[in-house]
C-alpha cells in the first residue's frame, strides 16, 4: 500500500479545501477558493473546485484626495471572475498522521464567467456640487477634481459579461497535526482567456487573455 496509508493507518478518501488566494495580477485578496476532493487511485485524486478572483491591470495605482481617501485613476471596470474547475491531484510524497509534510502536483482547467463591473467615482462637477459615475477619460480629465470612489458595490447592478476559460498546474505543500484537519500552500501558474477584450483602464493597454503567478493558503478537512 502507499506511504500515506501506511504510517499510523492515514486512510481517507474524500477532502474539502477553503482558501484564500494571492497572485500577481489581483489585489491584496485575489481571490477566495473551495476543493472537493475524491480519491480515485492510492496516490491520485480528482477534484472539483471553483474560484472567485479579483481581475486587475497590473498598471492600476491608488491616489489618495484631500478628503483622506483613495481611488485608482484611469480605472473604468473591476473584473471578477468565476472559475469552477476539474482537475487531478498526484500524491508526490504523503506524509505521517501527526508529522511531516505532503507534496503534490495539481493541474486543472475549466470554464471562465467574467463579471464587468463599472468603477464609479465621485467628481467635483463645480465647487458645490458633486456626481457619481463611471470614470470616463474624456470627461473626468483631471484628478485634482476626483474626490474618491463611488460607494461599495455602486453599478453592480450595470456589468457586463464575458465568457472565457482557465487552466492551471501547481505544487501542494500540506500539514497537519491530526489526521482530518490539513492546513498548506498551493503554488502555481494560472491562464485565463476570453472571448473578448476585458477593458479595465480605456487610456492603457487591455487585454484578452491573463496569466499569473499564485500562492494559496488552505485549511480543510479529510475522511
């Protein structure tokens, strides 16, 4: 039998991840992750999982106004992205009930759903008066005259949407003091492409497909 199921008698066959995601094209939250997992062999295992990331132009920078708060100027969409996903898990090396480390090595892919939200900001229109919208660059062309964000959530209601899809490969690097609880790190390489162009920032470069580098932080159970 495996290693795993060797040392202490480590049996499980069913996992379930959450997780929170950091990778080079999202903010200081990327994203939140949920894993279903199912053995299949004695070291692999397929899974099912899906992913809501937070989208940004690596060009994006915050600048703060006299009121105390910031906004990103040039930005005129957030893009969320939903990713469900399949995949297969290779044990690489398991590890003891109550010590040791497990590595593996992941790769998954699936479709993409694309939420286009507007980014609204609030603008001096004159010296008494104030407006809420969707930046513009032909009209909101100063930033000495932006006094912020628009408020949470403000133009949800107006997105758009795309369809696209995703892949990934990773390494899995999982402890654990107990046998059903598991805490660990994902690190990885994720493509995501859609079929259209994603305009985040009218007055810079946008693109279609995005790619990015990724660690996640992860705690869930086994049984």
């Amino acid at each position: 039998m495996g290693q795993g199921r060797e040392a202490g008698n480590y049996d499980y066959d069913k996992e379930v991840f959450f997780g929170i995601n950091k990778n080079s094209i999202g903010g200081l939250i990327g994203g939140l992750y949920l894993k279903l997992g199912s053995r299949i062999t004695e070291n692999t295992f397929q899974f099912f999982s899906l992913e809501l990331a937070n989208v940004k132009n690596p060009k994006e920078a915050r600048y703060s106004t006299y009121l105390g708060n910031s906004f990103i100027y040039g930005k005129s969409n957030y893009l969320y992205s939903i990713r469900p996903q399949y995949g297969r898990e290779l044990i690489l090396y398991s590890k003891a009930p109550q010590k040791g480390v497990q590595v593996s090595v992941l790769t998954a892919i699936g479709p993409s759903l694309g939420i286009i939200a507007p980014y609204y900001i609030e603008y001096a229109a004159s010296s008494s008066e104030s407006s809420r919208a969707q930046y513009d660059p032909d009209i909101h062309q100063s930033m000495n005259y932006i006094m912020g964000p628009g408020r949470l959530f403000e133009g949800l209601g107006e997105s758009d949407f795309a369809l696209g899809a995703n892949a990934k490969a990773a390494l899995t690097f999982e402890f654990g003091l107990f046998k059903s609880n598991v805490s660990g790190l994902e690190l990885g390489y994720e493509l995501e492409g859609f079929t259209k162009e994603i305009v985040l920032m009218p007055t810079t470069e946008n693109k279609q497909i995005f790619q990015s580098v990724y660690f996640t932080l992860f705690y869930g159970f086994r049984k």
